[in-house]
C-alpha cells in the first residue's frame, strides 16, 4: 500500500524545490519510507531527492515517454514505498506547448492518479493570493488540487491574510507556509542548482528546512487524507549479464536517469562505475563505456591532469569500442574546453572540437532527433524523443554528424540542425535521451558492445 502527492506551483522560483526536500526530509526522520520522483527531464533537482530519502528518485516525463511509459515506471518504483512525494516542473500547468498540457505537472498528476498540493509565492500579495489560487483551480477541473502551501511570507499575520483570502473563494485549504528564510537557500549556477555532490553545509540546511516545515505545515493533515493505493506491478524478468559496461561516475559526471542504467541491466549489463576525474584506469574487461552528462566545466583542471584516463578513453575508442556520451561527456571527449574565464583545458581528444562555455543557453528544451545513419545506439530512419539543455557551443570543422535534429513547437518545426558525432563506434551528443522512451537506443547499445567483444575475440 502506498500514498503520493504531487507538489506543483503557481511559476518557477515559487519554491518547491526547497520545500519538497524538507518534506521528504521531515517525512523520513518520521521513519516513512519515501520515493522520491521529479516531473520533467531534470537531473540535479532528483539528486537532491535521492541524497534525502535514500531511495533514488525517478523522472515522469510525459513528454519524452508515453502515458502507460509513465504508470509504468511510477508503479514499479512506488510498489513497496510508504509514501510517493512527485516534485513538479516549473508552474503546474507549463508543458511542451502552449496548445495543451503534455509534459507538465498538471498533466502527470492526473496520469498517476494524485492529488496536488500547490505552492505558491506570497511576496507583494495579499487579496491577490485568492484570485491566484481560484485561477488555478478552475483552469482545469481534471487536475485535483486540495491544498495551498503559503511561502516567503513576512509573518505569521501575513500569512493568516493570505490564508482567509485563498479559502474564502475557493473550496481548498491551506495547511501551512514557510517564512522567508536566506539561511535555508540553496546556491544556484548556469544550469541550476549547484548540485548535492558539491553542497558541504546541506545535511545542516536539510535540517533547518525541515524542522521550518513541521513547525509550520500541518503534515498530519496531510499525511492522513491522502488515500492508500494498492499497487499491482509485476516485474520484468532479468536478462542474464552479457556485457560489462563502464558508467562515468563522479562530480564532473552525474546526470543520468536512474531508469536508464536499470534499463541497462534489465537488458544484459553488469555496470561498472568510474571517475575520469580520479581513476587512472577504465574497469577491466569492459565491452562499452557509457559517459552522461554533468559539469567538466567546473572541473577541467582535474579531468585534464588525468592524462591516464584520457589515454585509455581514446585507445577504447580507437579499437572500436563502442563509447555513448551525452552533454558533458561530449564536451569531454572533445579537443579542449574553455571555460567561462576563456581559460582552456586539453579534454581526451576524440572529437577535434573546441568547446567554449557562454554566458548564456545555447540550446533549451525539447528537440526529436531522427537518425540518418546506423550507429551504435539504432539505424537509419529510427526516430526518438530528447532534451537539450547546455550553455557551451562547439566550434569544429568535424562535420561527421549522425542525427537531423528538430525543434517542433505546436507541430511546426521552428529550428533545424544536425548533431551527434560519430567516430569509430564513439557517438557523442548535446540531446539527452530517456531508454524507456525509445527502447531501441539502449538495446542497440548493449547489442553494439556485444558484437565488439565477439569481433575482440575473433
């Protein structure tokens, strides 16, 4: 048996990040056991869920992946856990497109069968709390809000105005607020968040979120009206172990959806973690390397010292194994990196690109990716679903691309480009996939490794 809740927001920066983790922070030192999900393609914000509860948090990306995708993969998760707390994605109602609602909070909670806890951001209001409020209540009468978290609030009084305005007008109860607060901030950078791996103080400030929150927040409530779910799931019968495949690991490297790597090993791979910032060798009798994404920018200094690392990444790529890299890992296997002081750091040199960090997004959001040649992750012709999302551009004159990629917005293609590397059997790309989205890619994968370890072994 198993409660959830959705938490959404009136807008991003309403503060659901720092109030989803003090709840599942409050929630575990009650001794629940919590799964942590997150809507949306993020990756720093369910680190943070994972660091908090121990179980590690999940994506429900109603857009990359399909609706049944989405039950399916909040049911396995959610089977033997206490309670599901889903952290939403920017404002409850924002999605894909401005045409309906695929991929947004909104749309999840009613895919999962949640009720919605809305958080919105007191500061400058008071009245207006109430139109707020009413405005998301009515806008789609599928979505089931039944409670209001007041935050950023100056007082105890402010707070009780803002709550007598939102529950005269509308049939929803507030069950609590936090107060303004910059000692229970966490620092942000390019991309976010600076994430868990590098925050030093965050055990003290998941503390004093937490004991804001009890303090102010009717959890009980809450707790108590959420309805038992009993959830029916069967599990997949595992694939014997037919590659062992080398996972890039460490603070440089650290975006992935845990449902990737479990694809991964449902399908065949015994995975072996690694640093390229530390290690000086790859794992031994490995059959592929798979590098995600991350921040090489905030540590180029060491991913460059690691001449070992590098060499042995291009001697793997230079016998044909079969290496899949995303965002950070491209820019790692690229020629050099400049970083945002125009400083530039020698990277494994793979790729002959030069990568230079920008002030600015580059690209941001979702994209369709059709691949025009066969690879190592699918054929000619095969077409999947990806997000893009990264401040550095390459400047090359490495033209060897394997994907058309397109930005559709309300069906008309708006943007146009081509990307993925490929040299060898190393295919390198901006666009981060999601396994269970397009099944192919992790399966050609792990085919891919297993023919180079035949082709090895003659």
């Amino acid at each position: 048996m198993s409660k959830k809740f959705v938490l959404g927001a009136s807008h991003s920066g309403a503060g659901k990040t720092t109030i989803s983790m003090g709840i599942m922070k409050a929630l575990v030192k009650r001794g629940y056991s919590v799964q942590p999900f997150k809507v949306g393609p993020d990756y720093i914000d369910p680190a943070f869920h994972t660091y908090v509860t121990g179980n590690k948090c999940r994506n429900l990306d109603s857009w990359m992946l399909e609706e049944e995708k989405v039950k399916y993969l909040y049911n396995k998760n959610a089977k033997d856990k206490d309670i599901s707390v889903i952290e939403g994605v920017m404002g409850l109602f924002d999605g894909h497109s401005s045409n309906n609602g695929i991929g947004s909070t909104a749309h999840v909670s009613k895919i999962v069968d949640s009720s919605v806890v809305l958080i919105i951001d007191a500061s400058g209001m008071a009245m207006s709390a109430g139109a707020l409020v009413q405005g998301y209540m009515n806008f789609d009468s599928h979505v089931d809000i039944k409670y209001v978290i007041v935050n950023k609030v100056n007082s105890l009084n402010h707070y009780e105005i803002i709550k007598d305005a939102i529950e005269k007008f509308n049939d929803v109860k507030c069950i609590g607020y936090m107060k303004k607060n910059p000692d229970i901030s966490l620092k942000s950078r390019h991309l976010g968040l600076i994430p868990s791996v590098e925050v030093k103080d965050l055990d003290e400030k998941l503390d004093l979120i937490a004991k804001q929150i009890e303090e102010t927040i009717d959890l009980d409530l809450l707790i108590n009206s959420l309805e038992e779910n009993s959830i029916i799931f069967e599990e997949e019968e595992l694939e014997e172990k037919k590659i062992r495949l080398a996972v890039a690991y460490d603070k440089a490297f650290n975006f992935y959806y845990h449902d990737n790597l479990d694809f991964l090993e449902e399908k065949g791979a015994e995975i072996i973690y690694f640093s390229p910032m530390e290690d000086e060798s790859l794992p031994e009798n490995i059959d592929g390397i798979y590098i995600g994404g991350g921040f090489p920018e905030i540590f180029p200094l060491e991913l460059q010292n690691n001449n070992k690392m590098k060499e042995a990444i291009r001697n793997a790529s230079d016998k044909g194994m079969p290496i899949y890299a995303e965002c950070g890992g491209l820019m790692y296997l690229s020629n050099n990196l400049k970083d945002l002081e125009s400083k530039s750091y020698n990277m494994v040199g793979i790729f002959p690109n030069d990568v230079t960090m920008t002030p600015r997004l580059k690209r941001f959001g979702y994209v369709d990716v059709e691949i025009q040649n066969d690879c190592i992750i699918g054929e000619k012709g095969q077409r999947f679903r990806a997000h893009e999302f990264h401040r550095s551009e390459i400047k090359s004159d490495y033209n060897n691309y394997v994907y058309e990629i397109k930005k559709i917005r309300n069906g008309d293609v708006i943007k146009a480009w081509q990307g993925g590397y490929i040299k060898n059997n190393t295919l390198a790309q901006y666009a981060h996939v999601h396994f269970y989205s397009a099944p192919f890619v992790g399966e050609k994968f792990i085919n891919s490794c297993i023919a180079y370890r035949r082709e090895l072994n003659g």
